[in-house]
C-alpha cells in the first residue's frame, strides 16, 4: 500500500512492521532499532549481509546523546551545521544500541533526516529508526514511491509517501579517529561544504580494502542490471560501440549520434546538484530500456561531482 498517511505508519511500527519511508535522500525501509525481529526483517527483505550495520535516523539533535556518547566537540559543530540534513556522523555508541544495528561495532551511524515526513513520524515514535535505502541489496536506491514499490509491492505493507527525495544521494558519512575527521562515503554533501565548516582538511577513506570502519562500501554497488561503463570522453567511446542498443548517460551536453539508441543529460544547465537529484531514476530508466549496455560520462572532480562518479565506478564494469 503507498500512503500519505503517517498516523498508519506509526502503527505499522509500533507492531514492529517494517515500512518504506521518504527522506531528503533516498527512500528508506525503517524499523524500531529496539525490536530485533523489526531488524532481522530489514536484512531479509533487502537480502543485506548481517556485517552491513544500519543508519540509526533520529529527529532532532538533542536525542543524540541517547544514541552515541564521547561526542568530539567537532561532531557537535557538524551535527549543528548540516542537521537536519544528509550528514551521517559515525561515533561510540551508547550502551542500549543494539549490536544487531552496529552489526557488533562500538560505533553507531546516527543522523537527522531533513524531511517533514521523517521528521514527524520520528516524532510520533518512542524509537529512533534504522532506515537503509529500499532497494535490494547491490541495487539502484529508490528515490520515488513507484522504484519503492516495484521491488518490494509484496514484502512491505506500506510505503509513506512523501513525494520524491530532493536531494537524490546517500548521506555522506563521517567519522572522528584522533585529530582527524574521515569521510567513509561520499554522498550528498561534499568534503568541501564539510571542510569549510571544520576548517581543515578531510581524510577520504571510503573503499572496502581500506575501510574496516565502514562495512558495506563495496566495490560494485548501486548497479543497473545493464553492464554500465565510466569514461571520460564519450564521443571517444562512441566510436568504438559494436552493438545496436547503447544508452548514453551524460552531465550536460547532448551528444547527437545515430549509434545511440537512448540518451539522458541529467542537466543541461550544468547544475550539479541537478544531475545528482536526476541521477537514480535515470540510472533506473535507461536500465528498463533492453539495452546492450549503458556509456557514463565521468563528471568534473569537484564538489559532488566527486559523489556522482563515486557512485558511478562502483556501478560501473570496472
Ligand atoms: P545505507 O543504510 O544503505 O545507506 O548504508 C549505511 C552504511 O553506513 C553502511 O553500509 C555502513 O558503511 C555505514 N555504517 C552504518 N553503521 C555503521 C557503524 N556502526 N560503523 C561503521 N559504518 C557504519
Ligand atoms: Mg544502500
């Protein structure tokens, strides 16, 4: 069922039934981080490795305390600058946080989400949420109600529907090992908004062979089901196609060629935030389209820029 109606989701998760829920980001699948059985049914619809830990979604800065502890000033001065918003801050979790949420880690990945519909269903609830994207696993993350629907209409009970994520991209996650703040994912706010406020420099660690931290940062992730493949020139890249049905995905320019059998620019004004707001449900699009496979512009390294292509290679043939 897709409902506007939050009062039906309260209830749906207080039985500890697991519903879809719309953030700025992506959609969600959200259950009470204090019901086990709520939880084991996240991993099991998204077929989720158990050593993936969850986001725990929180509505306001003031319960922080109640999730994490030993919060560095630095955490404070990020949570109050970017929350509500897609900032995930990676701290010590609090003694009652599960370790089925941390999938065992002392640390706990907690944030606000800057959605009115979030923001009052947490609201309404006496627990915070686990919320990981509602896609299954190594999937494209949904940023409308249909995606949500068309991979889970027979697993979930309800999808809340709160229109489609302005913002397009994961959170960016962010973590405090000494002196030094560590971003182990791109996402929607990029290290240079981070850097700015903290005034100095970010450490990127943010892959699976360097990143104990921060499970789930798998190499290939977020992929269409069509072979996909990142380059830096696309007319370069076109002469070499030997197949008939090619998909091209580009950042602003609208390569004209009769080898294409469908193209989307993600923003013909150049506008970054754009792309990335346009950037899952295209993906989604071009993959609906039997293609032989898709041609990806790399975006300029700059910004979330650096996010878009992030999420790109990891889709990508590498
Ligand atoms: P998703 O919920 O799909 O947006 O993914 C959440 C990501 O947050 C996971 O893949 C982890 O990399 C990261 N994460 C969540 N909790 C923790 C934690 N306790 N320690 C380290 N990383 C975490
Ligand atoms: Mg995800």
């Amino acid at each position: 069922m897709i409902s506007k109606d939050v009062q039906k989701a309260v209830g749906f998760l207080n039985r500890g039934e697991v519903v879809a829920i719309p953030t700025e980001t992506v959609y969600g699948l959200a259950g009470n981080i204090f019901d086990k059985k709520a939880i084991d049914s996240i991993y099991a619809i998204k077929k989720r490795p158990r050593n993936n830990p969850l986001i725990v979604h929180i509505n306001n800065v003031e319960k922080l305390s109640s999730v994490a502890s030993e919060i560095p000033d630095i955490a404070h001065k990020l949570a109050a600058h970017f929350w509500p918003g897609p900032l995930t801050l990676l701290l010590k979790k609090q003694v009652n946080i599960p370790d089925y949420i941390t999938a065992g880690k002392p640390t706990v990945a907690v944030r606000v989400p800057d959605h009115p519909i979030a923001i009052q269903l947490l609201a309404d609830l006496d627990f915070p949420l686990a919320a990981p994207s509602a896609n299954p696993f190594g999937r494209i993350s949904p940023t409308t109600v249909e995606q949500v629907d068309s991979y889970f209409s027979n697993e979930i009970k309800m999808v809340l529907d709160g229109g489609r994520c302005k913002k397009g991209l994961e959170s960016t996650i962010v973590g405090f090992e000494g002196e030094d703040v560590i971003v182990y994912r791109l996402g929607s706010i990029s290290r240079e908004d981070i850097e700015r406020v903290i005034g100095k420099k970010t450490l990127l660690v943010n892959k699976e062979e360097n990143s104990p931290k921060a499970p789930g940062m798998l190499l290939k992730h977020y992929a269409p089901k069509t072979k996909m493949y990142l380059v830096d020139n696309v007319n370069t890249a076109i002469q070499t196609i030997d197949k008939e049905r090619v998909g091209l995905l580009l950042f602003k320019e609208p390569i004209e060629n009769p080898k294409i059998a469908h193209k989307i620019v993600l923003s013909s004004a150049g506008d970054l935030e754009e792309a990335a707001y346009q950037l899952y449900e295209a993906m989604q699009t071009l993959d609906k389209m039997n293609l032989d496979y898709i041609i990806a512009e790399r975006f300029p390294a700059f910004g979330i820029g650096n996010t878009i292509n992030d999420k790109l290679e990891r889709a990508s043939v590498q």
